[in-house]
C-alpha cells in the first residue's frame, strides 16, 4: 500500500535541509521510519505474514545504513535526527 502523499509531503517538509530537498539521509530516514510505524501494527495482528515481513526488513536495514552513513559525516545532524524521531531511547 503507498504512502498518503500529503502525509509524505509533510515529512519532507518537517526534515528537509532546503526547499526541494528529497534526497537527503535525514528526509529518507524520516520516510522509512514513517513507513516502519506504519507496518508494525500489520504485523503484530498477522504474524504468519512472513513475505511482507521481509520488506520490512529491509526497510529497516536501509534506515540503519542511512543512519550509518549521517553518523560517520555529520555527528550532531545524526544526533538532532535521532531526537527528533525518537529512535535509540
């Protein structure tokens, strides 16, 4: 199922270093872990749902490489980012 382009549009604007800043790890990251809160209720009420499972592995993954990748460039933007998605409690 897609994500609600407003909702989207909304999450870009919230994170985005620019005006049409898409492509940015913390946009991305903010993306995926919309999507991640999204499917978590899915798969706690079908847990045999092992394919979709899968996906959300890997979105997942993405998230954590992303964050990764901010951490190794940018300390205090991962930081900011990590407090504002509270992640890593």
């Amino acid at each position: 199922m897609a994500f609600a382009t407003l909702n989207k549009a909304e999450i870009v604007q919230a994170h985005a270093r620019g005006a049409n800043d898409t492509g940015s790890p913390e946009v991305q990251v903010a993306l995926l872990t919309a999507r991640i809160n999204e499917l978590t209720p899915h798969f706690k009420a079908n847990p045999k749902d092992h394919h979709g499972r899968r996906g959300l592995l890997k979105m997942v993954n993405s998230r954590k490489r992303l964050l990764a990748y901010l951490k190794d460039r940018d300390l205090p933007r991962y930081a900011a980012l990590i407090q504002k998605l509270g992640l890593r409690k």
